[in-house]
C-alpha cells in the first residue's frame, strides 16, 4: 500500500510513525512536506521519500478571523496539485495528513482516494482556558474559522486520528464515529547514569536540586506562572533548588497577548512576582535531543497544563523517568494514575505543586518510584511500535471502508 503522510513541518507527528511503518512488509511510504524543508531532510538520508510542495503567493485578504481558512485552503490546493504528480509517477493508495493545517481540504474529492485527517484539538479551546484572560470576540470568530477548516476536513475524510480521548469528545456529535485515538509513539532514552556530569556539560549546578518546567513556550494555557509562583514557594524551604524553564518566550496558543500590551507572558509574570532573569534558568525551545538532556538533569517537572489535546514534553519527560508533577485536566489523566505514574493537581494549585515537587525532592524511594513506573507506562503504552501497530490498524480500517 502507497501512504503519502503530510504534514507542513518536519519532524512532525509522522514522522517515527511513518518511518517504521515503512519497515514492515506491504507498505510503501512517502512524506510530502513544505518545500523549505526538503533539501535539508534528504540530506539526512532518510529512510523513506521525502517530496515538497509550494504553496501560491496569492495575497490574504487581512481578516485575522478568515486566516485559518485562506491559509487551509490554499495549502490545500498546493498539497493536492503535489499528490497529482506524485500519483502519476509513483502512485498513491491513501492519504494521512494534519488537517488543522487544510492538507486533507481537497484530496478526497479530486485525488478520489482514502484519506486520514489528524487533529489534535477541533479549534482554538485554549482561548478559553483562562478566566484570567477571557476570550473576546476575535478569538470566538477565529475559533470557529478554525473549526470549520477542521470539521469540513474531516467531514471530506474516511477517518480521523486524535491523540487523546479528551480530544474525541470535543468533536461534533455527528462527526465522532468517524475518530480514533491514537497516541504518536515514543522512544525510551537511556537511562543517565551520571547526572552530575550531565549537568556540567549542559551548565546546569551540579549538585543542587533542579525543578523544572516545560513547554512549547512559556505561556498562560502552559501553566508558567503556576510554576514561577510554586518556584517561590519552593524555595522558602529549600533556598538550594534551582529551577529551570525550557520553551520560547511567546504566546502560541492563549490569547494573553491581547491584556499584556508589548510584555511576554513570561515577562508579564516575572513582573508581577518580582522575579529576574536569574531566579531561573532559561532556554529555549530545542530540538528532542538536547531537551532529553535537560529533562535527564531534572529532579522533577511541572506540567500545569490548562488545555491540550497531548504534549508531547510530558511523554518524553516520562520516557526518561523523570517524575511528572501535572494538571489533572484535559487529557493527562488518561495517561497518569494519580500517585502512580506521577502526581496530579488542580492546574493552579500552587501550593499542591510546590508541596509536591518538596516531596520528591526530600523522599529519593517516591521519586524512583513515579520515574520508575512513568518510563514502564511509556514502554508498555505509548511505544514507537505501539503507535505503529495503532496506525496501521486506521489506515487498514480507512481502506477497507473504501472497497
């Protein structure tokens, strides 16, 4: 079977995914991407092909609210005039693709063939994750622009993949018996055996307790000033901690930026407390290598998410064995028991997470125990082969439902 995965970016959800479902016999996969990134992925040699396509240069019309769409629509059509070519010279029996970003908007109708949509939230939820910063009427129109690139994507699909059940129940009524949950999958580092190196390589104190955060970015849907506030809680008791935040300092996904004026939210936050640079460490988001090196040279890490369908830090933090301190909203519960794989908190609960991330730091048998089996939930779940098998499960499903 001939699978095109697409997706603007790279690496991306696919990726692994796509890679190892090429080993087995009786798929051959492809990827199609955004051209700027293809000459730098083949000169990795990857294991399977990789195709770019071009969007138009066609001008927007201005309207924030439509921009979701106009930017859909026509990636859409840059993806699918791609896939024609590609049908011609090699073929293609199904298509996957990440519809948030419109590239299953036309494929069904012109290229006649299945296709998978993914989506990780049906719309623009986390405008509304905090009271805090309540969504106005922009964020309402651009919401349901969004939601309508992504509900007439997978209404135009034979399925649709989402990486949580949380995220299934947010779907139209009428359109959920079309969803499957499926996790992407994840690699287990090798466990680190000196950590005191590590952390003089990365620059990190050597011998301090280090709490840590991460995200994509340090924004209010993520929970950075939950941590910044739990970080001063913390070090009331214990003045040797240091606490290091991994993400970029901008707003992705909330909509904070429309109360802050020209302040980030992680300078708005550090205002507000009246806190500098160094009361933390920061860097950047980077690329999955380096940060697994940072996470290995955690004692603990915060996660008060507000609103998510998955994230993808969480994972690879379990992965490593580090114990996860979390919210116990939107999708986390389906993957963390509750003083089991890690510990689970009202998202702004300041005083449970610093209480928490206390304890571990001062009992070394309950932090081996939540990394411990937070690594085994990781290997046992949500492996590279796991997502694998539960891809391939879809996609056969997707085809089948063709003939």
């Amino acid at each position: 079977m001939k699978v095109v995965f697409i997706h603007p970016s790279h690496p991306n959800q696919f990726t692994d995914i796509a890679h190892a479902l090429a080993e087995e016999a009786g798929w051959n996969c492809s990827f199609l991407v955004d051209e700027k990134f293809t000459e730098s992925v083949r000169s990795c040699d990857p294991p399977i092909p990789y195709y770019g396509f071009r969007e138009g240069d066609e001008a927007f019309s201005g309207s924030y609210y439509t921009r979701s769409i106009e930017e859909g629509v026509r990636r859409g059509k840059a993806i699918v005039e791609a896939l024609l070519h590609l049908r011609e010279t090699d073929g293609v029996d199904l298509v996957v693709g990440h519809a948030s970003f419109g590239t299953t908007f036309f494929i069904r109708d012109i290229l006649k063939v299945p296709v998978v949509s993914y989506v990780e939230l049906p719309g623009y939820f986390p405008v509304y994750a905090r009271n805090e910063f309540p969504a106005r009427h922009e964020h309402m129109l651009m919401d349901v622009s969004l939601r309508a690139l992504i509900n007439s994507s997978v209404l135009g699909s034979d399925l649709c993949i989402v990486p949580s059940a949380y995220a299934k129940n947010l779907f139209p009524a009428d359109l959920v018996h079309k969803i499957r949950v499926q996790m992407e999958g994840f690699l287990l580092p090798h466990p680190c055996e000196d950590r005191k190196t590590l952390r003089v390589q990365l620059g990190l104190p050597p011998d301090a307790p280090i709490v840590g955060f991460a995200g994509r970015s340090l924004e209010s849907v993520r929970g950075f000033d939950i941590f910044a506030k739990a970080a001063l809680e913390i070090r009331h008791t214990r003045p040797d901690a240091r606490f290091l935040a991994i993400g970029s300092e901008s707003t992705l996904y909330g909509n904070e930026s429309m109360y802050l004026g020209n302040l980030s939210f992680k300078r708005y936050v550090l205002d507000a407390l009246g806190l500098g640079e160094d009361d933390f460490i920061f860097k950047d988001f980077m690329p999955r290598d380096d940060f697994i090196g940072y996470v290995q040279a955690m004692d603990v890490i915060m996660f008060p998410i507000f609103e998510g369908a998955a994230n993808w830090g969480l994972f690879e933090a379990m992965a490593c064995g580090i114990p996860v301190l979390a919210s116990n909203r939107c999708f986390v519960p389906e993957i963390i028991h509750d003083g089991k794989e890690g510990i689970l908190l009202e998202p702004d609960d300041v005083r449970g997470f610093a209480n928490a991330a206390l304890t571990i730091l001062s009992e070394p048998d309950v932090r081996a125990r939540l990394g411990r089996n937070a690594r085994c939930k990781i290997a046992a779940d949500y492996s590279i082969d796991r997502a694998r098998d539960g891809y391939a499960a879809i996609l056969q499903e997707a085809v089948l439902g063709n003939r």
